[in-house]
C-alpha cells in the first residue's frame, strides 16, 4: 500500500486549485459483447454505426504502456472510472487493472452490463474495495429483454442472483433501460 497525503485538501476548502486531476478516466474495453438498440456506437438501429465503430481503434486498455504516467497520476487521484464506450469486465485482465488501479488506494468505478460478473470477480470487486458498480440491463422479463439487445450470448450469466450478497460494502446500482425499447 502506498501513503500519501490528498492535496485535495485546499481545493475542497476553495482555497486553490489541485495541480492533478482528481478524477481519471480510464477506459478498459471500447469492444461490448452486446449490441444494444439504445447504444450509440454498437446499435445495429444506428445509421452511423460503421462511421462510429471505424473512427477509432477498438481493443483494450493496456496498462503496461501507461504505467509510468498512471504512476504519477493515480498516487493525487481520489475518483478512478473504469468504463467508457464498451463493457470493461470482457478485458482480458480487467482483474489485474483493478488490482493495479486500487494500489494507489482511489474510489474505483464501473458501468457494466452484468454478463461477466463470475463469484470470483464479484469477491475481487469487493477485496479491491471498488466504490460503485452500476449493472445496466435492458429488462426484467425476456420480452423487454430481447426488444432491447440486438444480439445476447448463448449462456446468460447466473451471477446477478447472488450479487446483492456478495458486494458488501460496495455500492450497486441496477439501471434499467426498458423504457427506451418496446
């Protein structure tokens, strides 16, 4: 664990301005295991999907070739968001970017859409201690469900039955988004 002193302190008093930022953004996966209709960039209702998926190199977040700059950011950080345009926890070490990120002690969150929330993952979220986990979902019954997603993988996931117990401390979110669809 690394000690440090949050110079933040004199910016929330209003009495100067943090020569760090206090929130960084990092985005693990610009790639989604879905295609949702409300989803800009991977919506197949979207007109403008090819320009939108094509303006930007997609893939993942590596944490090696950032190491050093985060080194020197994440010690003055307070908030950590591990989203972005793509579903974070399909990186292939999105349990090794958490464990980096909550070495430097920060409020670490992600928006995901649940599928990949395994027990193991769950208990890391929860050992790592990461503040907020928002879980979107298109629906609670199949029919919402499937006038939402475009495309859902063969096996669902069972975790989101058991995650309420597992998160502890952890602050979760469900955010549902049925009534943007049919």
């Amino acid at each position: 664990n690394r000690r440090r002193q949050r110079p933040a302190g004199a910016f929330f008093r209003g009495e100067a301005v943090p020569r760090w930022p206090l929130e960084v953004f990092l985005e693990p996966s610009n790639l989604c295991n879905f295609r949702c209709a409300m989803c800009g960039p991977f919506s197949a209702l979207n007109p403008n999907r090819h320009l939108a998926l094509s303006e930007q190199q997609r893939g993942f977040f590596d944490v090696r070739l950032t190491e050093r700059s985060l080194d020197r950011v994440l010690p003055h950080a307070l908030y950590v968001h591990a989203f972005g345009y793509g579903e974070p926890t399909i990186h292939p070490d999105f349990s090794g970017l958490l464990t980096f990120v909550s070495r430097y002690n920060v409020m670490i969150d992600f928006i995901t859409n649940g599928m990949r929330l395994t027990a193991d993952l769950c208990e890391q979220i929860v050992a790592e201690r990461v503040a907020n986990v928002v879980i979107s979902f298109s629906g609670a019954v199949g029919s919402r469900k499937s006038s939402c997603r475009m495309w859902t993988p063969a096996s669902g996931s069972s975790s989101r039955k058991s995650i309420a117990t597992t998160f502890g401390s952890a602050s979760v979110e469900f955010v549902t988004l049925a009534a943007m669809c049919g």
